[in-house]
C-alpha cells in the first residue's frame, strides 16, 4: 500500500466526530503529506456474470511467450512488470506493452509475457510492479467484470457475489472472503510418451499429455477510450475451468450444457489437466485395451490433486489418448498393475491419506 494506510481498526459501534478526532490525533504525526496513487493499480475480475478476467489468463506452460491481460490504470510515463513469486524464487516479464491511445495520461490495461520459469510446475503469486513497488490489487466492482450493484441485486443474482442473511427474506448481501490480493499463476510442465526406435537407439516423442492454453485474439470488453486496438493473441486460459475457446466471448466460464448459449460461434474447452505434476506413469494392458495411468502428486500448490486414467489408441506412428477415469488421490507416488488370476487390480502408494 506504499505507506498510505497507518492504522486500521474495527468497531462494533458507530464513531462520534470525538472519536475520530482522537484516533487521528494519536498518528497525524506520523502522516507523509502524500496522496493516495489513484493512477496505479491492478484490477482482479474474476469473470462473473460474463464479465472481465484480470489477468486474462491463469496458467502458462514454464516457457510461453503469450501475453496475460491486467486491467487497471496504468500511467503511461512509467514502465511496469508482472513479477511472478513462490517459496524466495521469483521472475520478472519483460516491460509490458502498453496500447495507449495518444494524449491520454494513463491506459486501462497492459499486456505481460510471463517469463521462462525455471521452478517447474508451481503454483505462483502474480503482481504488477513499477520498480520496486508492488501496486494495489483489488477485486473489481466495475459492472463490466460482472459485479452486481446493490440496488440490482435479487433473488436470481450469481450467488458467488452474494449469500442470504439468514431469518431476513430477500436481504442479500456482499459475500465476505472475496479474494482482493494477489492472483495465483499456474505455471505447467509436459509430460509425455515415448516410443523406442531400436534402429536408431533414440526415444521419439510420440504424445505429448500436454495442459492447453487458450489462445485467442485480444478483444477488450471493458468499454475504454484510453486504449488502441490491440492485433495480437492473448492467453485466455483458467486453470482446472473450461472456458470459450475463440470469438468475442473467449475466456468466459463455460460447461458443456450452455456451451451453445455461452460461446456463440464457438466451443467449450477440454479439461486437459490430466498429467498435473505427475511423479509416476503405469502403463498396462487390459481386455484387449492399452491404458497409462498417471499418479498426479503435485499442482503447485497442494498434493490433493487427483490423478487420471487415459486410453491409448494407436494413430499412425502416432498414439492418442482418451480420458477414462478421474480418480481422488493425495500426493499418489506410484501405481501398480496387479493381476490376480482372472481379475485386476491397480495399487496405489500415495504420499498423504491412506494408500489403496
């Protein structure tokens, strides 16, 4: 907060100008004669009500080069970075672009490319930084990231944004807990199979059980007069969510079941988290069937990740794969194919909760 805010206190009453008057005694002191930055500062939409994602995307292969939308309002005569942190490692994007119209004095967003990322797949905090301050990130209650004003608010409001007191018909209010700091940034890893060549002696890349971006071009649904038209491709992904895959509503939260009436003109994404921090690989054969399943240990942030069954389908030189079967692990280190007369079985060796 840049040394703005000195003390924050809360009451279970309502104040008297005496009060307030003696709170501001005990720091005016203290207090710089500096105004608020009202000029910088990041802007977290979190897409409800169809509206605005900021940052456009959440997750990254560790060495993309597309660009992350963050709205905000950034002075155009400064030079800012998206920083990108976990456990003391931390990378830096290059300047962000700024697409500012001409005379204006600040732009309603900038683009990021999120840095190659050494760390592997982890689970980041993302922040816009100019030098070396950290700007204010708030959630946004701007209509046009889907918040819903109060004199709007009804009994059919996108529930995420509220909760219904209790004993009280009607009365809806702001849900607390709403999500105001920094944003989290997945960044992710391949894993892949593999055939031997004996002739040449060489592994050759065969499938790659890769976790898709969206790639989209970039269209601003936040009415502004400050910013150019941007021709370039933006990275719209939500990790773990499907969204609209191209057009004017890409990004968006979608399902299979409103895909038409969601993304017109386009489709609903695949969840492809299938291989997510995976520490182990089991292939075995079954009923005239090839499958591998994968023993997902690790998301970045937490080892309740669960793990995934796929099918194997031969393609020319080639192999695909077909989603089966998710399954609830915690921390799965290993899987093996066991098979016991005319059954089988599958064993799991898991690093928290019970092993099966």
């Amino acid at each position: 907060h840049i040394g703005m805010i000195k003390s924050v206190r809360v009451f279970q009453r309502m104040l008297q100008l005496a009060d307030v008057t003696y709170l501001n005694g005990l720091y005016n002191h203290a207090l710089q004669p500096r105004g608020v930055p009202q000029e910088e500062y990041t802007v977290k939409g979190i897409g409800l009500n169809g509206g605005i994602r900021s940052p456009s995307g959440d997750f990254a292969h560790v060495e993309s080069q597309l660009g992350v939308v963050v709205y905000g309002r950034f002075l155009r005569s400064r030079e800012y970075r998206c920083a990108f942190e976990m456990a003391g490692m931390k990378a830096f994007s290059d300047p962000a672009i700024f697409p500012c119209l001409g005379g204006v004095s600040f732009c309603d967003y900038l683009i990021c490319t999120p840095p190659a990322w050494d760390g592997g797949f982890s689970q980041t905090t993302m922040t816009v930084v100019r030098g070396d301050t950290v700007l204010w990130q708030r959630v946004c209650f701007l209509a046009a990231c889907g918040f819903v004003a109060a004199n709007a608010r009804g009994d059919t409001v996108e529930p995420a944004w509220m909760y219904r007191k209790s004993g009280v018909s009607g009365n809806m209010q702001v849900r607390t807990g709403l999500d105001g700091t920094v944003s989290k940034f997945h960044f992710t890893v391949d894993s892949a199979l593999f055939r031997f060549d004996a002739q040449l002696e060489e592994l050759l890349n065969v499938h790659d059980f890769h976790i898709d971006e969206i790639r989209a071009p970039f269209v601003t649904s936040l009415a502004t007069t400050r910013n150019a038209t941007v021709d370039m491709d933006i990275n719209f992904g939500a990790y773990g969510r499907q969204v609209c895959t191209d057009g004017p509503k890409a990004g968006r939260y979608c399902t299979y079941a409103n895909e038409r009436s969601v993304c017109p003109n386009a489709t609903c994404s695949h969840n492809n988290f299938h291989a997510v921090g995976a520490s182990h690989a089991a292939y075995f054969r079954a009923f005239g069937e090839d499958y591998v399943v994968f023993a997902n240990f690790w998301n970045g942030g937490t080892s309740d990740v669960n793990s995934n069954l796929m099918r194997l389908l031969p393609d020319g030189t080639e192999v695909a794969a077909s989603f089966v079967q998710e399954v609830p692990t915690q921390g799965a280190r290993k899987w093996e194919y066991v098979q016991v007369g005319a059954s089988s079985f599958i064993a799991l060796a898991q690093f928290r909760g019970p092993s099966k």
